[in-house]
C-alpha cells in the first residue's frame, strides 16, 4: 500500500464513493426506521464512511506540504458545519442541550491532531495527548472510533494485514460499546442488534483501502468539492427532513 500505481482506486474515487456512502446513510437517518430491513442495509452501507475519510486523514497528513494549512482547513470547514449538522440532527438551533455536539469534521480536526501527536511526542506527553484528543472526540461524530482508526491506518499502511486486524478489533469494540448503550436503556435484544450490528459495516470499507493506488486522482468537482458537500447535503436533508 502506498506506492503510486495506475491500477485500483485513487484518492478522489475513495472520496467520491465515501461521499455516495454518507449521502445513503444521512437519508436513511432522515427518513428510514433505523430497527428494519431497509434501514440496516443503508447504514451497513454507510458505515463505509468513516474509515474511508479516516484513511483519507492519515493519508493527506502524510503528503502534506503545510500541516497547519491542512488543518486550519479542516477545522474551517467544522465550524462551517456546526449549524448545519445541528439542524439535520435536531431540526433547531444549538440549546443547552446540544451546544457540545459537533460533526465529523470536527472529530477529523482531532485525528489529525492525533497523527501529528503520534509522529512527534513520545513517552508519557505522547500518551497525555492521545488521551485529550480521544476525551475531546466524545463531544464528536464518531467519537473514540476514528481517532482509533485514524492512527491504526497511518501506523499499518504497510501491513495491510495488521491494519484489517486492528480495524476489525476497532470496529468491535465500538460495535460493543453502542450495543451496552441500549441494553442499559432497556431495548429489547431486537432493537439493540438492530442499532448497533451494522455498525460492522466499517469492514466493508477494507476491500477498497486494499485497492487504494496512492495516487491523488482527478478533483471530482474541484478542490473544495468535499469539503462543500458535507455541510451542503446536511442542511439539505434537514430542512427536507424537517420540512415533511
């Protein structure tokens, strides 16, 4: 993995299909019950998402010419975001009760902070770090998970077995936390496999990092393209969410 080759898949298309994946999973979200047939098939699809931007994360972090550029951007766009990921969410403004609920961009800016932390703190600081950067990620989208899967994709890009190891282990672990979740506010077992299994759709994101050449690839839409489409198709969905 890593070394640049015209076959497989670029890093546009993996961001283009993370993009198609994100779109299923919110409109599922929106409009879908989560407990049936249809929902668990569009999230299992959806959950392709997350590793696919974090690999992505670890992998613009790894050619970057200015880190600070990089993540200023990242975290421009998180602010940018804020409202409409409230809105889709709750169909309002920030109250006393979600004002500390940001979007994934938000959790991105973390994981980015994470790699740089990993590649230059060692000993007890590098531990102090990662520590705050996971505690922070709780107020996040995908809390915990992809600064987790963030850091296993930049340490394993190499080893893509350990990597898919890791990933699953990961993935498992979240997948167990979500399920304690509602087994403590009381779901039946139907409703608690119902809300947490497909979170194992993350694994079918592995097929296409393995097929991932290291080549950036055209820009699908332009440079800003992803970084527009995330609070542009939430505040979309939500205002038809909570428009019907």
């Amino acid at each position: 993995m890593g070394t640049a080759d015209r076959r497989g898949m670029s890093g546009s298309a993996l961001k283009l299909i993370a993009a198609g994946c994100m779109l299923i999973d919110h409109t599922a979200w929106a409009f879908v019950p989560t407990v049936s047939p249809l929902g668990f098939l569009l999230h299992l699809i959806g959950r392709v998402t997350a590793p696919v931007m974090c690999f992505m994360m670890a992998e613009g972090y790894r050619h970057t010419r200015s880190f600070n550029r990089y993540f200023l951007r990242v975290a421009v766009f998180a602010a940018v975001s804020y409202l409409p990921f409230l809105y889709f969410q709750t169909g309002g403004l920030p109250d006393g009760g979600n004002f500390l609920t940001f979007n994934m961009l938000y959790t991105l800016a973390l994981c980015l902070l994470a790699l740089k932390a990993d590649e230059m703190l060692t000993g007890p600081d590098k531990a102090a770090a990662l520590f705050l950067l996971v505690f922070l990620s709780l107020f996040g989208d995908w809390p915990v998970a992809a600064v987790l899967f963030t850091l296993n994709f930049s340490r394993n890009r190499r080893d893509f077995k350990r990597m898919a190891r890791n990933h699953f282990w990961i993935t498992a672990g979240f997948t167990l936390v979500f399920g304690s979740v509602y087994w403590q506010m009381g779901l039946s077992w139907g409703d608690i496999l119902g809300n947490s299994l497909f979170q194992f759709g993350t694994l079918l994101a592995l097929p296409l990092l393995r097929a991932y050449n290291g080549r950036k690839g055209r820009n699908i839409g332009g440079k800003w393209f992803f970084y527009i489409f995330y609070p542009a198709h939430l505040l979309a969905l939500g205002l038809l969410r909570w428009a019907i």
